[in-house]
C-alpha cells in the first residue's frame, strides 16, 4: 500500500532553510526512515532527478533553458551574462553561497525566449543587461 | 472562437438601462442562432462610472459605453466577426489601442475555437464559483447521472484521441480499465509537459484549473476509479499551486471526497510533483514516480490500464484530453465529433514559437492547415524571411519543408508526410538558421533526457552528439552520415520505450529534407550556423 513518496519527501527535504537547496547524506537518511524506503533508493531518486541536488548549492539555483526556441533566440548569449556576472560555470555555485547555476530542460517558456528560472520564479525575454538586474534583486531578497 | 459579453450590472448602469440592453444583446444572439459562440453574464461595475450603460467583450478586451438597447445589433455584428466597434470602444488603459480592422489581434481572435480554453483569461481561476458561473461542474452533475458504460459511450461517440502526442483512443483507454476487477483503480492525469516547445497544458492548468479536475472526475466515475493524481513537473510552481488549490476548493463544495454531490461515488485527488526528467512523460516512468521511484519505464504489456499505479488498473490521460472530456458530457458526442477533421476530431491547443512574428497558445479545429498556423497566427515569419522548416509536435516529432506546410493538422493527413500533430508545439525555423545546429541541440536534450536503461538509447544518444559535434567543427569523416542514419535507425527499432524510439525522429527527417545542407556541412566553407571553428 501507498507510503509517503519518496520523491514528494524529498522535495520538501530539500525546501527546508538548513539544507540549502540541496540534500545532505542526514536528509537522505531521514526520508529513507520516513518513506519506509531503502537508503539506495533514496539516494537512487535523489541522483536520478534534475531538481534535487546531492551536492551542495547556493541558496538560489538558477535554471536557464537552452532548448531549441530558447537556443535561437540568444540563450547562448544569457548564459555567457550569467557566467560573467557570477564568476561560475554551468554547475558552479558563486564564492558567496548565494547562487548555483544550472542547465535546464524545456521550462515551457518558449513564447517568452530566452528563459529561465530562478528558484520558483519565471524569468522570460531576458536580455544580457536585464539578467543583471534581476541577479540584484534576488540577492537584494525582492 | 468563444465571446463572452460582460454586463455591468452597477447602481448607475441599471438606471441607465442595462437590463434592456443585455436583453437586447440575447434577443440578437438568439436571431442570429450564436448561442453557443456568444454568451452574456452580468458583472459589477466596469469603473466607467458617466456613460451610462457599459459592456466588456472578451476576450477582445473592448469596452463599450454608452450601450442603449439600439446598438445591440451592431455590437453582436462586430463580435460575430471577432470585431471591436469602434462607435462605442472606450479605451481601458493609457496604452489600450482601438484593435484595428485586419489587425493580428482580430486575425488571432477569428482563426481560434476556444473550446478548452474558454475560460481561460476570462475567469479567475482561483475562485471556483466562477467556474460553476460559467456552467462548471455541470458536466460532473451529467455524468453522475448516467451509467459509466453511458459514460464511456459518449466519449467513444466524441472520437476523442489522447492529446499528449500519441493520439489514443481515450474511450478505448477507459473501456479497457473498466472492464478490469479489482479493490482500486486510479486515474492519473499526466501533467508532465516537458515536450521542448510544448507549452499548452499549463495554460489550462493555470487558467482553468478545475475543468481539469471535472474532466478526471469524470474519468475515475467510467471507469470505477477512486483515486486521481495530477503529476505535475516540479518546475511548474504555479500549475501546481492552481491545482492544489482547486482541488481543495472542489473538496470543501463537495465535487471531490467520500460522496461526490452527495452520492454514492468518492473520488478524490492527490497532486504528485515531478522533480525534473523528461522521461516521466512517459506513462509508466510518470508511474513509477508517483511511486517515488527512478523515472525508468516499465515494460509493456502488461498496459497501466491492468497493471498501473501500484499494479492496480490505471487510466493515464494528457490534461488537454481530461479538459476535453466536460465539454463532450455537457454538448454530446456528436457535437465534439462534428469539429475538426476525419480522425481527428475536436479542438487542439498549440503552442507556438520560433522564429515568428507572435508567439503564444491557441486553440484550433484539427484540419487547419501549418501554413495557417504561421501565417495567420503566427502572423508569418520575422522580419519577413522566407520559411526554412517547422518543427511539428516537438523536438521527438516531426520536421516539415516549406513545401509541406498546406498539409492539415490531423493524424490522417500528416501522416502521408511520415508526420503527426505530436504535442501541439510548433516551432519554426527561417531560412538564416542552421537545420544542423538545430539537430545538434535537439540531440544535446535527448542525450541529457536519455534515463540510461536501454544501450540503444542511452549510448545512441551520446554518439549522435559525439558525431554532430564533430560535424559541426568541420571534423568529419565521410562516413558519418551513414552512421548517424544507421544510429537513427537502430535506436528506432531496438530502443526500450518512445524516448530512445523517437530521439533521432528530427535528425533522420533532415538527413532526407537537408541532404543538401548536411552535405554543405561536410565540405570546407559549410553553413553550419557559424558556429564551425
């Protein structure tokens, strides 16, 4: 019969403020008790899935899409603006703690190319000076 | 297309008149036999407090003020076209500009067929009683009073076909479940939109949210069902907050929980989140992840109609075809069966990008023509740049030439092109983009989307990048064409579940449509995007 799902507990492992986006060895362990799941499962879905992360990351993780409509329309040149402006690669996360910079699949925001998200928020038509702009405001908390 | 005329129904429109008007409005509607594409709801105040009484049609978003009983006839005209009238238009913002005769926005409003998305950008979806205004939860009251068996007849007599890519029957999907005995059966709605280019469920999630949970209502009650789950990508932060919220407002007005309207049938819903992979689109991979498992298919048969969720009999079914299913209950199945095309019957959304000059979803009858989707809604190619290829049903789907875009949009008719409707996304490359430098970035997705079970795909996937890359900076043997079609086919034919089966659908296309381009890409001085070092 149905358990708590081990995907659903780990989504909210990682939601919680102490493990910073991403999920410790602890948090694994504790969803394993929770869900009545084997800790190789656990870990199995943790590494399977893009969302969660075993290593750790910034307080926010950026997702930028570079699918075909994002691609065409200059996500290429974003991601440039992106690595620049955190002084990161795809995958690193900023000196600071503040930001993780990650690859993503499709986010369905192909009419408002290029795309990413930040966190739960959308962010559309981005431009390289308007990226900059939004990276302030998130550090700012707005 | 669908227009809702708005009322207001505030102290000084009354005394100006407005019962009569809106009554002169129905009489119209009724003359000219536009009942079901014109409908009129009364509103509050629409802040135009002077003139008297005022209207607001949707969804051109046009007021007029001040409305007598006179102009009914000349406001119905103008909407019956998908026309705003400029004689009583008032601007509703600084930077509102009269829709021009001929306009895109016209254009956009007269090739549409709001169906599904009726309500979409009309209601709020986060109060269900306007969704109950707009004669939601109608359909449920239908359905419970017939027999499921009726109930799957109806959807047998719509010809509705699953519109998440593969165009199942979906009342073949339902008979198969129902027949199945056992303690509980789910249904489960795949709200896992990761298609690249596809962007059209979350539109219904987002702005219609509980026809949605009407449609799956409906579902669990054919088939015997006591358990949904909507298993929504984790990245949709706001479908899935709109669903968790619908599906708890339908709980408290009783349309979900232990007696649904207060009969013997409980259904209740459960929305499940993804956590980003692409092969949970598939629907035993979705499946197993419900489960809080790795996103791995299971093998077939046996079919998630005998052994789904939990190995329990499971209908897994596209949003877009749940939304379907209210209208078909409420209107019949012949009504849905006399829209769109042979094959193909009813509405689809489609969402549109790339490089044209609007980008966004609509709903269409099936049977409308790509060129039309360009042209006419998509107000034709940027910068008026000649075609080069739309990419049809997403980047597994199909890859059309400039040639054969009069096709319609159905299974049928595409399908003498090798093609099909896929997901409903179309993207659209002019002539200044590199068909190769697409193919490369398709097989980038698939390569990182490839779950790793089956060699073919998993090993197919990094070779196809492997050779593009090599191609694309002009690195390339002379028999690496020939590897990448066998590759393609290989991995057609042996790889486990749709993903690997349909990774090098774009690429085998383009080796045939693009044989010039890729040959170009061979030699010294190649088109490639200029992306060769």
């Amino acid at each position: 019969m149905k358990k708590n799902s081990v995907v659903e507990t780990l989504h909210r492992a990682q939601a919680d403020k102490k493990s910073h986006t991403s999920l410790s060895a602890d948090a694994m362990r504790d969803a394993a008790r929770d869900c009545g799941a084997p800790p190789s499962q656990v870990y199995g879905v943790a590494t399977f899935y893009t969302m969660f992360s075993v290593k750790p990351r910034g307080k926010h993780v950026i997702r930028i899409c570079r699918n075909l409509a994002c691609h065409m329309d200059g996500a290429c040149k974003i991601v440039d603006a992106l690595k620049k402006e955190l002084g990161v690669e795809l995958g690193g996360t900023t000196a600071d703690g503040e930001f993780t910079l990650e690859e993503s699949s499709c986010l369905g925001m192909c009419a408002a190319a290029p795309a990413m998200m930040i966190d739960d928020k959308q962010y559309g038509n981005l431009t390289a000076a308007g990226v900059k702009e939004i990276l302030r405001r998130v550090r700012k908390g707005e | 297309m669908k227009t809702t005329i708005l009322v207001s129904h505030d102290r000084r429109a009354m005394a100006a008149g407005a019962a009569a008007a809106e009554a002169a409005l129905r009489a119209e509607i009724s003359k000219r036999g536009l009942d079901k594409d014109i409908s009129v709801s009364a509103t509050g105040s629409l802040g135009y407090e002077a003139g008297g009484a005022c209207v607001l049609v949707m969804p051109l978003a046009v007021v007029y003020t001040p409305v007598t009983a006179a102009d009914a006839a000349d406001i119905i005209e103008a909407a019956s076209k998908g026309r705003a009238l400029e004689r009583l238009a008032k601007p509703v913002s600084k930077s509102w500009k009269m829709p021009a005769s001929g306009s895109h926005a016209e254009k956009l409003a007269a090739a549409q067929q709001r169906v599904i998305l009726g309500n979409a950008g009309v209601i709020d979806p986060e109060n269900i009683g306007e969704y109950v205004s707009a004669g939601g939860y109608g359909a449920l009251a239908k359905a419970l009073a017939m027999k499921p068996e009726e109930v799957i007849a109806e959807i047998k007599t719509s010809e509705l076909r699953g519109r998440g890519g593969a165009g199942f029957p979906t009342a073949t999907k339902w008979a198969s479940a129902a027949q199945e005995k056992a303690d509980i059966k789910y249904v489960v709605c795949n709200a896992d939109e990761g298609e690249p280019g596809t962007f059209k469920d979350r539109e219904i999630m987002e702005g219609d949210p509980h026809k949605l949970i009407e449609g799956m209502i409906i579902a669990g009650y054919a088939i015997g069902a006591s358990k949904g789950y909507i298993y929504i990508r984790g990245e949709y932060a706001l479908s899935i907050s709109r669903l968790e919220k619908a599906a708890e407002a339908a709980r408290a007005k009783g349309f979900l929980g232990e007696k649904v309207l207060g009969g013997n049938f409980a259904f209740d819903i459960e929305i499940a989140r993804g956590a980003g992979a692409y092969i949970c689109g598939e629907e035993s991979a979705l499946i197993e992840s419900i489960e809080g498992k790795r996103g791995e298919p299971r093998r077939k048969p046996p079919y998630p109609a005998q052994k789904g969720l939990w190995q329990k009999p499971t209908v897994v079914n596209n949003v877009e075809t749940l939304a379907a299913v209210p209208h078909i209950i409420l209107n019949g199945g012949l009504w849905h069966k006399a829209l769109g095309a042979e094959g193909a019957r009813g509405t689809k959304i489609f969402s549109i990008a790339g490089d044209l000059n609007w980008k966004g979803v609509v709903e269409i009858p099936f049977g409308t023509p790509v060129s039309a989707i360009i042209n006419e809604i998509g107000g034709g190619v940027k910068g008026g740049r000649k075609l080069k290829a739309v990419i049809l049903g997403g980047v597994s789907g199909s890859l059309l030439t400039d040639s054969e875009i009069a096709t319609p949009v159905d299974f049928n008719s595409l399908a003498k092109i090798e093609a099909g409707p896929g997901s409903g996304a179309v993207i659209v490359l002019d002539e200044t983009r590199s068909v190769v430098e697409a193919v490369l970035n398709i097989a980038r997705f698939f390569k990182h989307e490839s779950c790793g079970r089956c060699t073919p795909c998993r090993a197919g996937t990094a070779q196809i990048v492997r050779i593009l890359e090599k191609i694309r900076d002009g690195k390339a043997a002379e028999d690496d064409i020939t590897k990448l079609e066998s590759l393609a086919r290989v991995m057609a034919q042996t790889s486990f579940c749709p993903l690997g089966q349909t990774a090098a659908n774009i690429l085998s296309q383009s080796l045939k449509k693009f044989a010039g381009e890729w040959e170009a890409c061979l030699c010294a001085g190649c088109a490639c995007g200029g992306n060769k070092k």
